[in-house]
C-alpha cells in the first residue's frame, strides 16, 4: 500500500506520528465507453458553456452561485488563504462509547501506520483504546477540508473512520410513517420466528458479488471464442503524412541534404573540374577552396593561384573551363541548369 498522508496523532502531551493509509477499495470490472460502429473511446472534454471553447486545467477556476443569481468565483489562491488549523496533525478531542456513534455517520476508513520511532507511543494510545472499549473523536484535515472522524481498533491496527458533519444528515420526511398502522400481536410474534430462524454470526466472507462474477465470466467467454477487434488509434496518433503514410527518415534527411546543396550551389561561383591525374592537394588549395566563390579573388596566393581549382566531390557542376585549363583570373558568371 501507498500512504496517502504523513502526519501526528496529537494524544494529549503525546504525539504519535504516522501515515495514513486508505484500509478500503473498491473492486469492479473496469468498462469504458466506446462507440459502437468503431470502438473509438469516448472522450469527455471541459468546454466553455458561453464561448463553446475547450478550457484547460489551469484555467478552471471554482464557482459559487447565491440565491440572486451572483457568481462568487473563488481562485487557488483564495483557497490557500483558509485556515486549516488540524493540517498535519489528528487532534484528539475526546473518548465516547462506541455505541454512541450512529453508524449513519460513519464513513471512509483509513488504517494508522506508527513511524519507525512511534511504536510504543502507538502501542500506549492502542492499549488505552482497547481498555476502555471507547472511539477517540479527533479532528482532521485530509484535501484541504476539515472533518470529524473516530479512531478505533482493529486487528492490532489503529482505524480513523472519518464521520459526516451532523448537517450532512438528512431527515426521513416520509408522511406514511405518521399513519396509524394496526399490527396485530401473531403477525409480529411471527416475524419474530423468523428473525430467529435465519438468527447468525455475521461473516461477510460467505457472501459474494455474484454480478461481478458473471460480468468477469462473460468477457473470458468473448476473449476464449475469439469475439474482439483490435484497439483502435486515435486520428492523433497515426502516421503525419495523410493515410498513415509512414515518413520514411533517411529519406527525408537526404532530400534535406540535396535541397540545401542546390541553394548553397546557386549561391556559389563554378570550379574548374578537376584533372583525372592531378596532383595531391596543398595547405594553398585548401586555402582556395574556402575562398569559393569570393569575385575580389581573395585567398589565392602564390603560383598556385592560376592553377585550377579542386572540385568538392559531393557538388556537380557544369564549368565552362575545359580539362588542362586554367581558371579565368576574373570569375565568369555562368548560369546552373535546374536539376
């Protein structure tokens, strides 16, 4: 189990920390909606009642309507501003017999964990509990409300079984149970033999969700004779390109590769093709290889100025100097036919 809260039970000069763990959950077959003709989910969006626009998270804000018709909106930061005066900590306020507490009231159940350093002083407040066969009814505060609540003992463990505030109670206002009904005196004597008769320990173990049951035991029928159809995806999550044509990368990269080679070769002066024996290339070639397309000329130096340029091998250009020849001292324009 996870624990949902860390905290103290404050036992009059004593305090107990401990974590607080959900001791109930509910087990169901988990459904979702879907649509019947294509088994899409069926999604719930938060959408503006005045603009018709989906709103996000963090712009929902809560709203509390008066009787006027006025809107009070109240913001995370109104929130945070409210006193919660028990957070962090179980106040124990008094010990009440146990039959005092009306089982309306009782609520939600969480088990008490001791801290590692807490043991004895979790084993004194489960020993005074236990002796005086009495509930402690302690104040706390779980997601930013205030609640009542009992701590009581089950197997060794100290339970806190939240209550409902007494305002939270409605009344039965059933006018039928005013009317003067007659019971005759056999007719109550034997729905008392009954009572008798079915009279028992009670052991919810012997009981089962028989509904449950059979819901689990349709859907293996459905998946053990092969009746179920893939998960669909939603349009989101297919491929970009339309049909859910999958974009190849390597080509897409190449076509990059091939579409900044052309606007760089449109940019840049023609070369020279280069001799099919030519010799090794010098520090000085490099030099005029990065000075392509400079018209000033720039970056030549020495007798090797007037030699032909070396062609990079991932260009292909249509020079208008012929093998053996030498480049022009002023560069000629020359116009790239389109590939």
């Amino acid at each position: 189990m996870r624990a949902i809260w860390k905290g103290a039970v404050a036992f009059g000069l004593v305090n107990v920390p401990v974590r607080l763990y959900a001791a109930t959950g509910e087990h169901e077959v988990t459904l979702h909606q879907v649509h019947k003709a294509d088994g899409g989910r069926i999604r719930y969006r938060k959408v503006c009642s005045i603009d018709g626009e989906e709103v996000e998270y963090r712009e929902i804000a809560k709203g509390f309507e008066t009787d006027e018709g006025e809107l009070v909106v109240l913001t995370d930061e109104d929130f945070s501003r409210l006193p919660l005066s028990t957070e962090r900590e179980i106040e124990v306020m008094e010990f009440v017999p146990a039959e005092q507490v009306d089982p309306i009231l009782l609520g939600k159940t969480y088990y008490l964990e001791p801290e590692k350093t807490a043991a004895k002083p979790y084993a004194l407040l489960r020993g005074a509990l236990e002796q005086a066969d009495r509930m402690a009814v302690v104040k706390v505060a779980l997601r930013q409300r205030e609640s009542m609540a009992v701590l009581r003992v089950r197997d060794q463990v100290i339970c806190m079984q939240i209550l409902l505030w007494p305002d939270e109670i409605r009344a039965a206002d059933f006018p039928i149970l005013d009317a003067d009904v007659s019971v005759k005196p056999q007719e109550l004597a034997m729905a008392s033999s009954l009572v008798d008769s079915l009279a028992a320990d009670f052991d919810p173990s012997q009981y089962e969700d028989r509904y449950s049951a059979a819901l689990e035991q349709l859907i293996e029928t459905k998946i053990s004779t092969g009746d179920t159809r893939a998960v669909p995806a939603p349009a989101a999550e297919e491929g970009e390109q339309g049909g859910g044509e999958v974009v190849d990368l390597l080509a897409a990269l190449q076509r990059s590769v091939e579409k900044a080679r052309g606007t760089k070769g449109e940019a840049a002066e023609p070369k020279a093709p280069e001799r099919a024996a030519s010799r090794k290339r010098t520090g000085t070639d490099d030099a005029a290889d990065g000075a392509d397309g400079d018209a000033s000329g720039a970056g030549k130096a020495g007798p090797s100025a007037k030699k032909p340029a070396a062609k990079r091998a991932s260009k292909s250009t249509s020079g208008s100097a012929k093998d053996g020849e030498d480049a022009p001292t002023t560069p000629r324009k020359t116009r790239r036919k389109a590939s």
